[in-house]
C-alpha cells in the first residue's frame, strides 16, 4: 500500500502522480507549491514517497535512494493504485522522482511525463550522462529546467541527441531548485509559479489532444 498525500482537485482534468527528489520529502516547500498550485488549475496531484525517505520519516538515520529496481517497483505499485475512476493518468517529479518516472511513462496507461528538473548527468559529472531514458520516451513530455541547473545546464541539454517531441520550459537563470541568483532580477517564487502554470497548461493540452 502506497502512503499517499493527495491535493484533489473537485473536477479534475487529469491525475498527475509526483515523486520527489533524492534529497527532500514529498511535502518539501517546492513540492507544496507545485501540488498545491497545480490542484487550484484543476489537476489531482497524487505524492508518494520511496522507501528509503519513508524510513527517514519514521525516525530512521538518514538514508540513500534505494536501488532502481526497488524505486521503479514503488512507481509501478503506486501507478496500480491512481489509475482508476477513468480520470487520465500523468506521472512525474522531481529531480530523481522524474528520472524514475521516465522509466514508466511509456507503460500503460500513463498519458505523459512531467519532470521538474531533470538529472541530465551527476553534477560536477558532465560526462555522466543520463539521456537513455528520455530517448526511449514515446509518451508526451515536459521538462521545466533551470538554465544554469548543475545537473543539466541549457548549454549542456543543447548538445544532446534528444527526441522532438520532447518540450521544454527554461527558467532564466535557475539552478536545479528553479532559484535564480539576485543579480538576474528574478525570483524563486515567479520561477516556480511559471512551473506551475506551465505545467498545468500542459497537461490540459495533452488530456485535450487525446480526447
């Protein structure tokens, strides 16, 4: 049984499943602004965590993402219990929480990936790249990226052989957090309220397209 913390919505357009990042829960401050923004856009926002931030919640020391069979595990049980009631189905999250949905996303009956910064490669490691997955994506995708994201600066995503169909949303100046430095003249909080919008806006079109 997955231990949801649901924002839902009283009439969805769709039901976005978010897992977090490697480092904070699924009730951080950026997770709260996008479930809670994107559920006032009309979106059901499902989140979950992975077994080794639920053993940090409970008290335990603090531990490292589990393995990759064992994190896909947990997005394909916590994708068995959102896909009902016929509303349509998207998965995404943040960080590594969209690198593991990348790896659902073609599965049915997922309509599409969100990724909220996506790894590109391990920062300080330019050439550890992690594109395999998005090059095998056939579902409709959005990745909202920072464009000096340590993880995947715009430079570096400008150099990769990547699939067309894949969309992207760059924000001036934001590092994987989406936070931009002062000097740039813009701000965390409109940088995240651009994800929420966009990725609302998004997702409508793509429930829209497949109607």
């Amino acid at each position: 049984m997955i231990d949801w913390l649901k924002n839902t919505s009283a009439q969805p357009v769709a039901r976005l499943v978010l897992a977090h990042g490697a480092g904070a829960p699924m009730d951080s401050e950026f997770m709260n602004v996008m479930a809670e923004g994107l559920c006032e856009r009309r979106l059901d926002i499902w989140r979950f965590e992975f077994p080794y931030m639920a053993e940090r919640r409970r008290g335990g020391t603090k531990r490292p993402p589990n393995r990759q069979p064992e994190l896909l595990a947990c997005w394909r049980d916590a994708l068995a219990e959102a896909a009902d009631t016929g509303v349509p189905l998207l998965v995404g999250g943040k960080s590594l929480g969209g690198r593991m949905a990348s790896l659902v996303a073609n599965e049915a009956p997922v309509r599409g990936l969100v990724c909220l910064g996506y790894p590109f490669h391990p920062a300080g490691k330019p050439e550890n790249t992690r594109l395999k997955p998005l090059q095998a994506l056939s579902a409709p995708t959005l990745i909202v990226q920072g464009t000096r994201d340590a993880l995947g600066s715009r430079e570096d995503v400008a150099g990769y052989e990547l699939p067309a169909h894949l969309e992207f949303q760059w924000l001036e100046d934001g590092d994987h957090d989406f936070k931009p430095r002062v000097r740039s003249g813009y701000r965390q909080r409109e940088h995240w309220q651009r994800a929420v919008e966009v990725v609302a806006q998004w997702s409508r079109s793509i429930v829209e397209e497949a109607s």
